[in-house]
C-alpha cells in the first residue's frame, strides 16, 4: 500500500491505504478523528462531510489519495483556542442537535455556505443543506443556529 500525504486541520499527516480507500475511513481508523460519521456509505446522508478547499465533500466517496496535497477540514479541528466556531456555538445556543449523529454534517456544510456567503438568504441556506439528513426532527432548531452563525460571521457579534 502506498503512503499519501494528507493536509488534515492544517497538520500534515502521512498515512498508508489502499489508493481507493474512502477518506472517512483514513480519518477514522487511522487518524481516530470523532467528527466526520459513516451514515449512509453513498454520500446521501452527509454524516461524513469534511471540507475540501473550502467545499463541503463526502469523505465516504472520495479517496483519500484524491485529497493528497489539498487543505482538508474537519469537525474536530473547527475549534481554534479553546474557542468554538461560530458555527459550532450557534448550535449549542440554539440546541440544534437532540441525538447528535448528524451534527457533523449540518456544521460543516454550514461552515462551508456562511464561510462563502455569511448573508446567504433562506433558499441559499436550503439548497446548502439539502443533502444533510436528521432523522430526529431537530431541523427547526438547526435552521436557528444557522441564522445565528449567519449573524455573527456577517458581523463580528453574538446574537
């Protein structure tokens, strides 16, 4: 098996895998990273974004020798400080997650839409999040922190 070179959180990591091998399993069995989930295995439930020079990527379809030498984004290295993301602290505040398992997905597609766009409209908001799927029904609250994170990556506050 090859070696790849991987840009993880901004730390570079070489890892060896099999030239198809999903990037979600790299980051999870080698790496032991606990944010990016295997959902679906189809890139159909967004449990395992990441982000991908800045776009929201399904580590479960991509390989992870296809993201050799690419800046590659996860939950886990959201945090900077000791701080939370905006992101992050919006769906604390606004309680966005009731079994957690698709937060994952949800944060980081929010952090890739707000990142390009922190004044993104409702619809541009729905079309971000369209691929990201909650079973638990806690999408009203997620829809909040969004406009949360909205709010304060547009302008520097907390509201």
């Amino acid at each position: 098996m090859p070696d790849y070179t991987l840009n993880i959180d901004g730390t570079r990591h070489t890892v060896t895998a099999q030239a198809d091998e999903p990037l979600l399993y790299v980051l999870i069995d080698r790496l032991k990273l606990k944010g990016p989930k295997f959902g679906c295995g189809v890139a159909q439930c967004g449990t395992c974004t990441v982000l991908v020079d800045g776009a929201p990527m399904r580590s479960c379809v991509i390989s992870a020798a296809s993201v050799t030498g690419r800046a590659i984004r996860t939950l886990d290295g959201l945090a900077q400080g000791g701080k939370a993301h905006p992101v992050q602290q919006a769906f604390i505040d606004q309680q966005a997650a009731q079994c957690g398992y698709c937060a994952n997905g949800w944060v980081m597609s929010t952090v890739a839409l707000l990142e390009k766009n922190p004044r993104a409209s409702d619809a541009e908001i729905r079309e971000a999040m369209s691929g990201v799927l909650c079973r638990c029904g806690t999408q009203i609250a997620i829809h909040r922190a969004i406009h949360q994170a909205a709010r304060t990556m547009a302008t520097g506050s907390k509201s």
